[in-house]
C-alpha cells in the first residue's frame, strides 16, 4: 500500500512538472510584443565628474604659543568673534617677569663695569701723554673699556629677550575672523620647549569657503580651472549648492595605490550654512549643451532582435556606404594606375613609383574626406548613431548625428527627428520580455568584455 502510495505520488509530481514547464513555454513564445517609447525633447546635457571632497575656510590659523607656562585667562571661547589683535588667553607671568627683573639688573651691572673701565681709560691716557705708564698698560685699559662695552650690549640683549618672552604670554590673535577651536583650558600647563602647541583655531572668513576635492587620476585630465561645480552636503541633503575650480594640484596623493589629485573649489556661503569638515559630494561640470534636442540614452543602445541578428556588427548603413564608397575609389585608383605601369619604359621606374604614390595617398586623403564628410557638420566628437522608431507597426530605423552623451542623455545634432518624436527605448512580451535596455536578452550567452561600462560623454 505504501509503495503503491510513494509510485502515485511521484506520478502526480511528474505531470504537475510537465504542465508548468508547458505553461511557462507557451507564454514565452507569445509573439506579441510591446514597444516602450520615449519622446524627444529639449533640454540640457551635461557631463559632469563626480568626487568626494572636504569643506574648509579659505584661511584658516593655527594659534600657538613660544613660552612655557600656564593658562592664567582665557578671553575667546568656541565660536567668538574676534578681531586682529584681540586679546585671547593669559600665560601666568611670574617667572617671564623674574626673568625679565634679572635681565635688568645684569644690565645696570655692566652698565658700572662700562663706567669703570672709562674712568681708567681716561686716567691711563693722561698717564702715557705724560709718558708715565707703558704702551701696555695703554693697551690693556682700551682693551678693558671695548669689554665692558661688549658686555653691556650682551646684556642688553637678553634683556630685551625676556621682555620679548614676557610679551608673548599674552596670546592675540593674528587675524579677524571665528574661533572654530579651542584646545587648552584655565590652569592647563602648556610645554613649548621642542614645538609650539597650538591653542586656538581661527577661520578668517566663513562666508567665503573651499572645497577640497579628491579627484581620480583617470578623471583629472578633464578637469579646468573656471570650470563649474555643483555640491551636495548630508546636512542639508535637498539643496543643492554651487562653487568654481580655482586650483588643480599636482601633488598626487597615494592611498593602498589608488592615485587622486587634491583639486580646490571656491564656494560662496553668505547664509553660513555650510560649516568646517563637512564632507560634499561633488559634481564638477566638464561639457554642457543648453537647450538643445536630446533623446534618452536608451535609444541609441536599443536594436530589435531580428536586425541584431542580421546585421551583427557591421554597422550602419551609412557607416557601410562610406567604407564602400572609399574602398571602390581606391580601387579603382589602383587599376587605372596599374595600366598606365605597363605603359611607362623601364628608365622611367623611379619617376613612375614616385607619381603612384603620390596619386595613391591623394585618392586615400580624397577617400578619407569622403568618409568624414558623410557623417554631418564638422563637430567635435560628432558621430553617427542609429534610433528606432515605430512605423505601419514595424521598427524603422533613423540616423542621427549625436554630440554630447551622458548617462542620461544623448544630444541630437542632426536628424529627421523632431522635438515630440517617440522612439522606441525597450519591449515587452513576446521573446524578448526579459530584454534589457539594450534589447539583447538577459539570460543570452555574452561574450566576454561586452558593455556595461558607465557613459562619459563622447
């Protein structure tokens, strides 16, 4: 009873199989197929660069201090105001001061010294007039007098050293602006015996900022000075604010072998939204078109699967009509050349070979201006592409000369297209329900290095 059970069981799974893969084959080969369409418009385009970057002051101090000592005063605070010459913090003086009094003192000590040894310079020199003292004893008075001359003005020095000191223990700022930091507190010691420690932060000017950007190297070629920059920060993740490339620097930064170009962007900041380290995503814009015809990306990569079969990767039929037209004016260049070889005495070899290849690269120059004539207007990066569109319900296609491309975009410089056209972007049903954007088959065997790579421009 049980294997008679286990057998219908199996039996049951069997046909519930076959009758799911016969639904699932029946509706695959369902021959309807339904375009999607998108119009021609006009609009922008832009190819833009994007990066990661880091919002900083334009001027931003360091404020440190030259002596030892401890914080007696703090008079700034984290986002004070100051201006050049404000009063920011108090080293506690005492031992400055003492240095400053011993100075003084050793100053008034070579002061006497200098006064002694005038007083016996002047009696030694009435002495040897008289010729009562000896040349030495002359000599050693005037060496004795330039000594404490010497002494004196060593003196002097260090006192003015310790005053110096002394002065420094008021810290002031060396310019207008916010302090963005502060790092010591009252009664903190600070050490500025091997460096000095910095104590305040100070930003010039928030309303005007910079961007530092960290760019690819396979990206930075593009980049240009005046160029425009769009910019994202996660504070304020809706708006959208703009700037200028006003530097690319050429030290290049390495990190685990990945090479990036620093590359600053000045922004303006007049409501002091934007704040110090803030990260931005940035888009720095290389090309735009403005107001021009466009049709999405989609239509140019959309091939319906029967012509994707027949013509493979021939190309164009333009494309085709060029290289044929150029190929035949070749060749027919060569066989009239060839006849008049026959003709020419031997003497004649080397004139001969001269004019052939003279008249074989003028028929090639002639051939190759044919070819870039074909394709349209003499414009930068222009060339041709081909876009589908729906007639007496079958695919037609239509050339186009296309410009600038984004991944969004493709500008239309040339085309029987107009604005308001449909084109076909993509089907549905049929054999090619699962087609992607390019209308090949998603579970069709690629070959290897197929696209998929993002579109920057032309």
């Amino acid at each position: 009873m049980n294997k008679k059970k286990k057998l219908w069981l199996i039996i049951v799974s069997i046909v519930a199989v076959l009758a799911v893969g016969f639904y699932v084959i029946a509706n695959g080969r369902n021959d309807k197929v339904s375009y999607r369409f998108d119009k021609v418009d006009r609009g922008d385009v832009v190819v833009s660069i994007s990066a990661t970057g880091t919002l900083n002051a334009l001027t931003t101090v360091q404020v440190g201090s030259q002596v030892s000592g401890t914080i007696a005063k703090l008079y700034a605070d984290f986002n004070s105001r100051v201006k050049e010459g404000d009063l920011l913090a108090q080293l506690d003086p005492t031992f400055l001061q003492a240095s400053v009094n011993e100075q003084r003192a050793n100053v008034d000590r070579a002061k006497a010294q200098v006064n002694e040894a005038q007083r016996n310079f002047n009696r030694t020199t009435e002495l040897f007039a008289k010729s009562l003292v000896s040349q030495a004893d002359m000599d050693a008075a005037t060496t004795s007098l330039e000594s404490a001359k010497a002494g004196l003005m060593q003196a002097q020095a260090a006192l003015q050293r310790s005053e110096v000191n002394l002065r420094y223990a008021t810290i002031r700022t060396p310019i207008s602006g916010v302090v963005i930091s502060r790092n010591v507190d009252v009664g903190q010691t600070v050490a500025a015996s091997l460096q000095a420690p910095t104590l305040f932060s100070i930003a010039n000017d928030l309303k005007k900022m910079q961007v530092q950007a960290s760019v690819d190297e396979a990206d930075i070629g593009n980049v240009k000075i005046g160029q425009h920059v769009s910019f994202r920060v996660d504070s304020y993740p809706e708006e959208r604010f703009e700037g200028m490339v006003s530097q690319v620097r050429l030290a290049p930064v390495v990190t685990q072998n990945v090479v990036t170009y620093t590359v600053i962007i000045d922004v303006a900041n007049p409501e002091l939204k934007l704040m110090p380290g803030m990260t931005a995503t940035v888009s720095i814009e290389v090309d735009k078109r403005e107001d021009v015809l466009r049709l999405p990306v989609q239509a140019i990569r959309f091939t319906p699967p029967d012509e994707g079969k027949e013509n493979g990767s021939r190309g164009t039929e333009g494309e085709r009509s060029v290289r044929e037209q150029s190929s035949s004016d070749t060749a027919r260049a060569e066989r009239a050349w060839g006849r008049r070889e026959r003709t020419f005495p031997d003497s004649a070899r080397g004139e001969r070979m001269r004019v052939r290849r003279d008249h074989a690269s003028s028929d090639s120059a002639q051939g190759e201006r044919l070819w870039k004539r074909r394709p349209g207007p003499d414009i930068v990066g222009a060339s041709r592409a081909k876009v589908w569109v729906l007639e007496d319900g079958k695919p037609t296609a239509r050339s186009i000369l296309r410009g600038l491309m984004n991944t969004q975009y493709v500008e239309v410089i040339e085309s029987e297209l107009k604005e308001g056209s449909q084109v076909i972007v993509g089907t549905t049903g049929g054999l090619t329900q699962t087609s992607g954007p390019t209308g090949q088959n998603l579970f069709q065997p690629r070959m290897p290095g197929g696209g998929g790579g993002r579109s920057r421009g032309f």
